[in-house]
C-alpha cells in the first residue's frame, strides 16, 4: 500500500490577471506558502457587501479599519512536487504520468487526474495547446502518452504482441456520454468482479499508431460540451474521461494480460460571481459543483476510513466518484494534479484546491496486474462454447423441422437466458464462464425431447379438436337449413290456413245475404 501521487501546478498569470500580485513563495520543488489576503477573505465571505455601490468610499474606509491591523492568512503546503510558473509541460509529463505510463504497459491499471479551479490550466496540462501541436513545449500530457505507448510496443521482442484500444467519454450533467458515437448519450456504469469498473456499450477503437490515436482523440475533443464564462473562453463544461486499454500476449508463456491507463479531465469548480453564469450555464456550473463535492465526500471518507473509523463510501452519489472508484479505491495506481492560479485575486480556489490534494495525498493505494489466463484455458473455453454452440444449433434445426418459428425462437430465448447459447447481441463472453459437461448436455437433450413430444402430443390434440369442429361446423350447417326449410313450411301451412278461414268467413257471409234476401 502506497499513498497516491499529488502535484500540484501553478500556471502563469492571464491576461485578465496582469499587473495583479502573486500569492505563493517558493521554498523548493515539494513545498510552498500561499498568502490569501484579508480584504480578498472579506469579499469571499461578503460579496454583496463589498460590492455596494453606495457611499463606496465610505464603505472602503470602513472595510479597511476592519482589517487593517490584521496580517495576511499564509498557509503552507507540502506535495510530492510542486511546477512552479515556469516549469515546462514535459517536466510534468516525466514526473507525474511517464512512471504511470510505463506500468500500464506492464498490465499495470494506472489514473491521473486533473483537478482544479476552472480557467486554471487542466485542460492545457492534458492536451496542450491543440492535441495535434507539434511543438514540444506545448504538447500536453495525451499526445505524449500516446508516443509512449508505442515507444513501448515497438520495442518489445517478438514473442511478445501489444493491442490498444481507445475509448472516449464525457460526464455531462449526470449523464456519460460516448465521445466517439454521440448517439450512445446515457451508458451505464457496471462493476464486473474481474475487470472492475466497465461502461456497458462504450465505443472501443483499435488503434495501429500514433497518428491515428491522435486523429481519434482530435475528434473525440470536438465533441466534447464547452461554453464560455468570465473566467475561461473555452471553460470545459463536462467531466472527460480518456480510457487507453492495453492487452499484452507472451507467447512462451502463454499467458495474456490487459492494463487500464484512464486520464482525466475534470471540469473546473466554479463561483458564480465570478464566472459570471447564467441561464444553462449555471446549470452546467451547479451540476459540475455538485459532482465535485461527492468526489470531495469521498475523499474525506476514504482518509477516514484509513485512519480507523468505518465509514461508508459514497462512490455511488455520483457519476464521476462511480467512475473513478478503481482509481480512488485502491485497485489502480494514481497521480492527482491540482492546478492552481498564482494570482492573489484567485488565491481563496487556489487553497481550497490545495487542501483537496492534501487530503488525498493520504489516500493508500495498492495496484495490482490486472485480469491475467492462461491462453490454452481461453482456447479450452472457446472450444466448449463452440460445442455448446454446435449442440444447441442442432437442437434448433431439428425443432425448426418440427414446430413453427416462434415456438423455436422462444426456445432460443431459454436457452440464452440459462447460459447454454451466448447471445448474439453480446459482444464478450464472461471469461468465468461455466463448462457445460456432457451430463448437463444429455440432461438438455432430454428436456428438449421431453418438451417435443409435449408439443407434439399437444399438436394431435389440436388436430383432433380442429376435426370434431370442423364435423360440428357440419351438423350446425345442416341444422340451420333444416330450420329454414321448417320455418318455410310453417309459413306455407300458416298461409293456407288464414286463406281456408278467409274463404269460410266469405261463403258464411254470402249464405246469410241469400237466407235474408228469401
């Protein structure tokens, strides 16, 4: 167990911030103090007072009876290393991400995180100036992981082969969404007992080279939500997430491996006053604000917990503390980066940035090899799923001769659903996955049988009452035209009958004229 990396990185002054004083003092390259002004903690703590209008003059005066005999809040802090203003973006990469790196390739998991106010130069730490810049000075810590990656590979032996995949996503207002394919805009965070933490369905490109790892990422960058505020033009509106999944194949010793290199990009914590936000920047601010806060929670309730208090982790308050719980958790080796302003009028973000990096310096951490198997296993598995496969086709073509297609496609379903077929819309194959013996294979053909003959009888049954209806239909038919045939003869009968009455009632009446004309 080992504790996490923390650097922390102050940037040069702005242009919004020329002319303004500089609040660190150097002590040497792991230690610091920074001076936050009394005036400057007056406004943090009330900003509507001091931004009064009336009677300014007035009000100043009064202020600075309030704290003129006052001295300046200095605190001092302690990193692994400390880049001043004028440390170069290669002296951070060496430092902080090229060890990292490097075990990555050794199917090591490794993190580095950038975290800080916003407008305080994460963004350029990770990507530099353009992530296709060619110049050295400014290229950031990506462009230079991806040269290292290859650099790696191409010199490895023969016996020895190398896959990478990229992977690209965005924590945006509580919502991961996949870089390479905006359609995939809500994926899912799973825990998988081996591998850790996966995001279910997330594009994974292959990648052959560096140029191309650039181009991807060139994309990727393109689609990612920015909008811009009082602090930053291009303030980074989304949590970003860059994910480099290395497999390494020895062939002697028949054994492969996977390393997880994840670098991320966190958007910056941000005062309204200041940023000046509105409307749905705000609500980009207060969701980013939030998703901060759990990772601080977590934070304070990892140190805790390592200093002999139990408590519960909250990793799932949040998207971002979710997907960071191997780095945080103790699975992963880690490098946090908390990039800071050296002006004084910053100085108030600039230490709580500080004391967030302090804390989780005393977070352990212990990396381990990721999932490692012994290749004639994986060949073993594959071939018993070929035969489950072969089997249960069989099984399907004989139903298929015998029953309609929707009774064997519901079949099929059970069969997916108890793991005796892998589903074709899954693209990976659990590698803990049971062997099915022969026993459970006859236990399966029985049960098929079993059901068949069931189908089969049920089949006849019908036939048999699709007979006696068809013979019913029959006889209804004869009983109907029999009934027509009844009923026309009555209305015959009914007919001779009144005409018999009428002719009686016709001779009755004539016989009486004739008596009474006598």
């Amino acid at each position: 167990m080992a504790n996490i990396c923390v650097c922390a990185r102050f940037r040069p002054l702005n242009s919004r911030e020329d002319g303004e004083a500089i609040c660190i003092t150097r002590s040497d390259s792991q230690s610091f103090s920074i001076k936050v002004a009394h005036d400057l903690l007056c406004y943090n703590r009330y900003p509507r007072l001091c931004n009064m209008q009336i009677n300014t003059v007035f009000l100043l005066s009064n202020l600075h009876c309030f704290w003129q005999d006052e001295k300046d809040e200095q605190y001092m802090f302690s990193f692994d290393k400390v880049f001043y203003e004028d440390s170069e973006q290669a002296d951070v990469y060496e430092f902080l991400a090229r060890p990292i790196v490097r075990d990555a390739v050794n199917s090591i998991n490794g993190t580095i995180i950038t975290y800080g106010q916003t407008g305080a130069g994460k963004t350029f730490t990770m990507e530099g100036a353009n992530i296709l810049e060619a110049d050295n000075r400014k290229m950031g810590l990506l462009p230079r992981v991806v040269d290292e990656l290859f650099n790696a590979i191409n010199i490895c032996g023969e016996t020895t082969s190398y896959k990478i995949k990229l992977s690209m996503v965005e924590i945006y207002m509580e919502r991961v969404r996949d870089l390479f394919d905006l359609s995939k805009d809500n994926i899912q965070i799973k825990e998988h007992k081996g591998n850790g933490i996966l995001l279910s369905g997330v594009t994974e490109i292959l990648i052959l080279d560096g140029e191309e790892a650039l181009k991807n990422l060139c994309s990727g960058i393109s689609n990612r939500a920015v909008g811009e505020t009082q602090m930053n033009a291009g303030s980074s509106r989304s949590h970003c997430i860059y994910i480099f999944t290395v497999q390494k194949e020895v062939t002697n010793e028949k054994r492969v491996s996977s390393g997880k290199l994840v670098l991320v990009d966190l958007a910056g914590s941000e005062k309204v006053e200041k940023t000046g936000a509105e409307g749905k920047v705000l609500e980009e601010a207060k969701t980013i604000n939030k998703s901060l806060s759990a990772l601080g929670n977590v934070i304070c309730a990892l140190t805790s917990g390592q200093q002999g208090k139990s408590l519960h982790i909250p990793y799932r308050d949040s998207k971002l503390t979710r997907l960071l719980q191997d780095a945080l958790g103790g699975s992963s080796q880690t490098a946090l980066l908390c990039c800071c302003s050296p002006s004084l009028s910053n100085s108030s973000e600039s230490v709580s940035t500080l004391r967030f990096g302090a804390r989780a310096k005393h977070i352990k951490a212990s990396s381990r090899v990721s999932i490692k198997e012994d290749i004639d296993r994986k060949q073993d598995i594959s071939s018993m799923n070929d035969l489950k496969l072969q089997i249960a086709e069989k099984i399907l073509k004989k139903l298929r001769e015998k029953l309609d297609a929707e009774t064997v496609n519901l079949i099929g379903e059970e069969f997916v659903m108890d793991g005796f077929l892998s589903d074709p819309t899954t693209s990976m194959i659990s590698s803990h996955e049971a062997i099915i013996t022969s026993q459970t294979i006859s236990s399966w053909k029985e049960a098929t049988q079993r059901l068949v003959n069931t189908i089969l009888e049920l089949k006849r049954e019908n036939s048999v009452l699709k007979e006696e209806y068809q013979v019913m239909k029959e006889e209804c038919k004869i009983m109907r035209q029999v009934r027509k045939r009844v009923k026309a003869k009555l209305r015959q009968t009914n007919l001779y009958l009144v005409l018999g009455l009428g002719f009686g009632v016709l001779a009755t009446t004539c016989l009486s004229f004739l008596i009474l004309s006598l």
